[in-house]
C-alpha cells in the first residue's frame, strides 16, 4: 500500500513526555539517499540505532523502533526513519499516530504533497517501495534506504560502472532499473544511454568525478563517483558465472487441497564473485481458461493475458523466501525463479508447476 499524507490532515495531540528508553539494539549502517525535486539532498552512509523521531523545527520525540504506527516488529529496532534523523539533515512536517512522519520540508527544500503532480516524498527500501511508514520499517546493515520526490510509480534508476580511469580516458556506465533491466535514454555526464543501457562518458580529467543517470519519468539514480589519477586500479577479472536460483519444498507436478496448499515460497540461490543484484520470483495462476499473475508491489493476483510475463524481486541473498497474503485458490500454477548478479549475470530461469484442487 502506498503511503502518502493527505494535505491538510490534522496530526493526532502527543504529549511532551520524554518517550520511555527502549531496549538494547545493535547498531546498523545503512546507504541512504534523499532525492528532491530538483537534486540529491543527501547521499551517504548512515549509522544509527535506536532512536525517538523529532523534527529540526518540532523537537517532541516520537517512538520510532517498529513497533508502533503499523509496525510489526516484536522488539525496538533501527527503521528507516531513525536513519533519517541519524543523518542530521534538518526535517519538517507533520507527525500522524496511524503511520508515522510525514514530511513537508527536507534540507529545506519543499517536498511537500503537490495535489497538481500528486508528488509526495516516497518512501523505498532496497529498491521496492515502503507498505509501512519510516518508523515502522526496521532495517538491517547495507540496507538502501531512499527517499524521493515522485508519485510513488515511477522507475528507479541505477547506475554502474568503474571508480577509477586514467586521465584522457573515457568510462563505459550502465543504466538500469531496480530489477537489473537496462534503461535507454537516460543522461549520464553529457551522453545518453544506448538500447543495452550503456553511455560512454569523457575523456576525463584528473579528479573526481561525480555522476549520475537521469531521465523524464524516472527517479535519478545512485551517485558514481569516478577518481581519475595516474595511477589506474588493475581491472577485476570479470563475472561471466550467472547465479542459479532454486525452489524448496514444492514438488514439480504436485497436487495441493486449498487447505494445504503452499503459502511460503522459498529457496535458495548460489552465492556469486560478484555478489547477488536481485532473487525474482514470478507466480502466475489459470483456472477455467482465466489468467492471472501475482503482483509484488500491490501483494494480490492481478487478471492479466496468459502468457505476460511479470517477476518481483523478494531478496538479493543466498536464502530467499516470500510469504504469499493468503493460502492460494483453486488453479494451475506456474512459479519462475532466476537470481542475477552485480555484473549483471542473470541465471536460467527453474520452474515449478503445481495445482490446488
């Protein structure tokens, strides 16, 4: 569910009252990025643990550990709106009881909600937008956390490519969206991405460069910071080894009553050199000529044409698993797994089709 905080909405009374210590939480670093409408307003690592809420120009602390404003979490932990006072950007808007802080203003630029554009400041966690509010989403060490200016709908940017060049050279990028897909026309650095989402940027000189994609419709990616010096770091040798993402506990070609019919997906993906981008899974169902595929941003089937082919991302570890809302109906199902990498491998696609009487 997208969260968004109606204009003109009264915030709930709170008291004054220091908010009681909560208990012990290893402390977590996580990428956090604050996108506005016209430029980044912060990027960089953050370290917090757990901490109260409190606006630069509000200071009332307000219990933000999970647990509280939609959350789930049994104990107090690090979320990603602790992360965001932990990072001292200054911070204004308006506290609501059911989900947390809403945000009128960031680094003192506007990102309040525009009824024209219906632009507000969304909310993403590791590349998937939030269905609970910053206090009620707990986060882990690497986790990326961003906050952007958008509708909530619109593709997020992504870009790669080397840190370090020799001076007169140029660098080859790559655009993608959140799911590895290479993204065409975006800028990066005065050029253009191509159909494979690759723009060649320079000849550069001597220091630091800070680039980033950009494109109408989407939000701009992460900053790629190339350091251009006389002395180049010797190239990795590169990935060509895809990552195979497997299915547990589901028996090709088994039969299920309603009763018992899987509600956890799950499996695992072979550790990969360079790391693992994204674990996507795909479930599509057809009952009586009807076909339907599950949607991971709205967490329901959705009637669509057989034969689309539509896959989320549930993990980008070796150990993926995804708890479906309810038990599955009555139908043929298909459930795709395929794990892609940091260089951009994407694995053979395994498969298991089962049915629910």
């Amino acid at each position: 569910m997208k969260l968004r905080s109606p204009a003109g909405l009264a915030a709930g009374l709170v008291t004054a009252t220091l908010l009681a210590a909560p208990a012990a939480a290893a402390p977590v670093t996580v990428d956090l990025r604050i996108e506005g409408p016209s430029g980044t307003l912060f990027e960089g690592p953050v370290t917090t643990d757990v901490r109260p809420f409190a606006y630069t120009n509000d200071p009332t602390p307000r219990q933000c550990d999970g647990t509280t404003t939609g959350g789930t979490s049994p104990q107090p932990v690090p979320t990603r709106g602790a992360a965001i006072v932990a990072s001292g950007v200054a911070l204004e808007g308006t506290w609501f009881d059911a989900f947390g802080p809403g945000f009128t203003k960031v680094a003192g630029e506007s990102v309040a909600f525009d009824a024209g554009t219906n632009r507000f400041l969304a909310e993403y966690k590791n590349g998937s937008f939030a269905s609970v509010g910053a206090c009620a989403d707990p986060v882990q060490n690497g986790d990326r956390v961003l906050f952007a200016y958008a509708r909530g709908d619109e593709p997020l940017l992504a870009l790669s490519g080397p840190q370090r060049a020799l001076p007169g050279e140029s660098v080859t990028v790559r655009v993608t969206d959140s799911s590895g897909t290479a993204v065409p026309g975006a800028s990066v650095g005065g050029t253009v991405s191509g159909a494979g989402g690759a723009a060649t940027v320079g000849p550069l000189a001597r220091g630091d460069h800070d680039l980033k994609a950009t494109k109408d419709g989407a939000i701009r990616s992460n900053r790629l910071r190339v350091t251009v010096s006389d002395v180049a770091a010797a190239p990795p040798p590169p990935d060509t080894t895809a990552p195979l993402g497997t299915i547990a506990g589901i028996r090709d070609g088994r039969t299920f009553t309603r009763r018992r019919a899987p509600r956890e997906l799950r499996g695992t993906a072979t550790a990969d050199a360079s790391g693992l981008w994204a674990v996507k899974i795909r479930l599509t169902r057809r009952h009586n000529g009807t076909c339907w595929y599950f949607s991971g941003s709205k967490e329901r089937f959705l009637k669509r044409t057989c034969g689309k082919k539509y896959a989320f991302k549930v993990g980008e570890s070796t150990d993926w698993s995804y708890l479906l809302p309810a038990r599955l109906q009555r139908g043929r199902y298909v459930l795709d797994v395929y794990a892609v990498d940091n260089a951009f491998n994407r694995g053979e696609t395994s498969r298991v089709v089962f049915r629910v009487r």
